[in-house]
C-alpha cells in the first residue's frame, strides 16, 4: 500500500515516507486511507518482523507502531529502530496500554502514546507534529533530559503546576486521562515527566519532585485504578 500524492501540510520537496505496524487489516487499511489523503508514502508490516525488514530496505521518517503483534513485539521494534535509526518519530496506537509499557516508551523516544479507538483528527494531528518536528531538528539530534539544577527545578514547579491544575480544571483532568500527553503541550516536561504523569508513576514523581498533597495525588491515584482496572 502506496501513494505519491505530494503532502501539503508538511514543508518538503518529498512525501514524507511513513510505515503503519499493525496487524489489524481493517485499523492498517483505514490508517493508510487516512494517511494517504494527506499526501503521505505509507507502507504496511503485519509483524514486528516484517517491520524490521522494511526499515532494511528504504528510509522511514515516522513508524506509526501497534504493540501487540504477533512473533517480536512491537516495544522490541522500537526499541531497535530507535537504536539503529534514532531520528526516525515514533507513534504508538494500542488498544492494551500500561503503566510500565507507557514509560518505556516515552523514555525510548516516542513522539506520541494513542489508545485505541482515537479519532481521524488524532492521528493526523499526532502525525503532522512528529512530522514537523522530524523535519525541523537537525539528524544527529538526541533526547535532552534536565540536567542543570535551573533545569530540574523549572521541570519540579511544572509537574507540580500540572498536578494541581488536575485538583482545579476537571476539564483539564478529563483531557489528561484520555489524551495522555497530548494535553500536556505548552508545558516544559521532559518525555520521562510526561511518561510519569500520563501513567501515574508515583516513585518517579516522588523522586523528582518530592511529596505531593493529598489533592495532588487525586489524579496519579485515579490513573492507576483505571490501569488496574
């Protein structure tokens, strides 16, 4: 599955090259149907393996992965996409996230954690953002952690500001739950930050930013009783 059509949301003189991994024909046929109209080169891998061979044999800039897959999984592909191509965006739709598997991926570098069903206007929105920021940072570009202790303390008072604007906006609090981190745009948080307040990682937040309030915690609470649940 192909097109050629040239992508006008994106400022290049090529389509941007996007593979789909997911073993769902029917959500693989609708991502291309989706994608395609947007002007995109879209390729599709029902397996980890075949994704892996693809990566071998043309340049990528987005992997829109699914996790659950059959024979190596989709967290394993990532992981050495980003290993062995780092400047490639990474998009991950799953219909089964958790906690651990959400932080795993966003310390790996990915771009944007969906759950299933999300929306056209998701996606594509999810798609132009990773896009944009692929074509605007330069190849050898890394993941830049906090670091300075100006750095850590900037990413302590906005968990915190986030944490308490949960206790304050229920709309916000809704938004945070379903959207994960695409609500947290506009906020100065490092991937593991987002990672650990969209999964509700109370021993990183306690690490870094030290005891929270019992309204703070409302939220983190709330976010681990629906994963368990």
């Amino acid at each position: 599955m192909t097109t050629l059509q040239v992508n006008t949301a994106i400022d290049h003189p090529l389509p941007p090259n996007i593979l789909v991994m997911e073993d769902d024909l029917s959500v693989a046929k609708g991502l291309e149907m989706v994608l395609s109209e947007e002007g995109y080169d879209v390729n599709w891998a029902g397996t980890g393996e075949l994704a892996l061979e693809a990566f071998k044999q043309k340049r990528y800039d987005l992997l829109v992965a699914d996790l659950r897959l059959p024979g190596i999984n989709g967290m394993e592909v990532i992981k050495q996409v980003k290993e062995e191509k780092p400047e490639t965006e990474v998009i991950v739709i799953t219909g089964y996230g958790t906690t651990s598997t959400a932080v795993e991926a966003m310390k790996l570098g990915v771009h944007d954690f969906l759950p299933k069903p999300f929306t056209e206007d998701q996606i594509k929105a999810s798609i132009n953002e990773a896009l944009k920021e692929h074509f605007e940072k330069p190849t050898e570009a890394v993941i830049k952690e906090a670091e300075t202790e100006e750095e850590k303390l900037i990413q302590k008072r906005q968990v915190t500001q986030v944490l308490n604007r949960t206790t304050e906006d229920r709309d916000f609090w809704r938004e945070l739950m379903e959207k994960g981190s695409e609500a947290l745009e506009g906020y100065q948080l490092s991937l593991e930050a987002k990672a650990a307040i969209v999964s509700g990682d109370l021993k990183w937040i306690n690490e870094h930013v030290g005891e929270l309030t019992q309204k703070q915690l409302m939220f983190i609470y709330k976010r681990l009783e629906r994963e368990a649940w």
